[in-house]
C-alpha cells in the first residue's frame, strides 16, 4: 500500500532465475523485473533503480529495470497501521503496540507478553536457542512489535519480525 504504479525505487536483487531477476524493496515488498525489462546482468546483491510498473490481484509486483539520467532519492517512513490485540486471527501480519507485561526467557525463543487496551499478547523472539532477544527491552517498556500471528497451545502468539521500544514521547 505504501508502493505506487509508475514510481522509481531503489531495489536489491535478491535471486537470480531464467526468466527475470527477484528484488526487494524493502523487506515487505518484492517482486520480478522479467527478463525482456531488463537492461544489464545482475547478480544477488546488486542494486539497481526500478519502476513498479503492476501490482496483480493475487498481490504479485512487477517491475521494470531503470536507468534515469538524473535522479533524486527520497526516503519515504512507513507507518504500519497498528492493530489491537482483540480480533487477531492466525496468519495475520499485524504491528501492537503496548506495554510489556512479562519478558519470559525459554530454551528456544523469548517470550514477551505486550499488552494493549484490549489485551494481553504473547510475541515470540528468536535470536538463537536460550539467548534473549531484545535484551534492550524490559518488563514496563512501551514498544512496537510487528510479525505474523500464530497459534500455540490453543492461544494466538506473535511471530515477532521486529520489536522496538517507542520513543519516550509516543509512549506516553
């Protein structure tokens, strides 16, 4: 949603196929630039300059390789809509923001309780087997959590992508 038809974007080849190169924008949009789009060889890590040129229904992109003569390159944040814990069902790709209620280290992941206005959320956090994720964040923080929800056990937890403690004065 935050990607426009006909816009140029700064892309990174992330695989290489006989029909085309696969590029990321960022890490929640990707997509093709086919082979008959483009200008030069790539290589996985390369850079290179694209126009969204479709977005398909069943939410593919497809981009075209660009080269402009002159050019000036804006960052553009993005401001994920924030859900509220009640109502999330498995396979959502949601952000929460709220408080952290309990931080629980396990043989595998962390697992931090957030909670919001409408409840509490489990959001799984992996580094590596019994290492603390996020061991900046405490019980009492305020933070931005983002990921896929899950079922465990007959309870929703959150696949944690990313976890940030919000600036002191959006945590108010």
């Amino acid at each position: 949603e935050d990607a426009e038809v006909d816009a140029l974007y700064h892309a990174e080849v992330n695989g290489v196929v006989d029909y085309g190169v696969f590029v990321d924008l960022s890490d929640a949009v990707s997509g093709l630039v086919h082979e008959s789009n483009l200008g030069g060889d790539y290589a996985v890590g390369d850079r290179l300059i694209v126009r969204l040129t479709e977005v398909k229904e069943n939410g593919d992109v497809a981009f075209d390789d660009v080269d402009p003569d002159d050019y000036r390159t804006e960052t553009v944040a993005h401001e994920p809509t924030v859900s509220r814990v009640r109502g999330l069902t498995p396979g959502d790709e949601v952000t929460v923001e709220g408080e952290v209620v309990q931080a629980k280290q396990t043989g595998g992941p962390t697992i931090f309780a957030v909670a919001d206005a409408s409840g509490v959320l489990s959001c799984a956090a992996f580094e590596s087997a019994g290492v603390r994720a996020y061991p900046e964040v405490e019980v009492g923080d305020m933070v931005h959590v983002s990921g896929t929800i899950e079922s465990r056990e007959n309870a929703l937890q959150l696949e944690v992508d990313s976890l940030t403690r919000l600036p002191d004065e959006r945590a108010a």
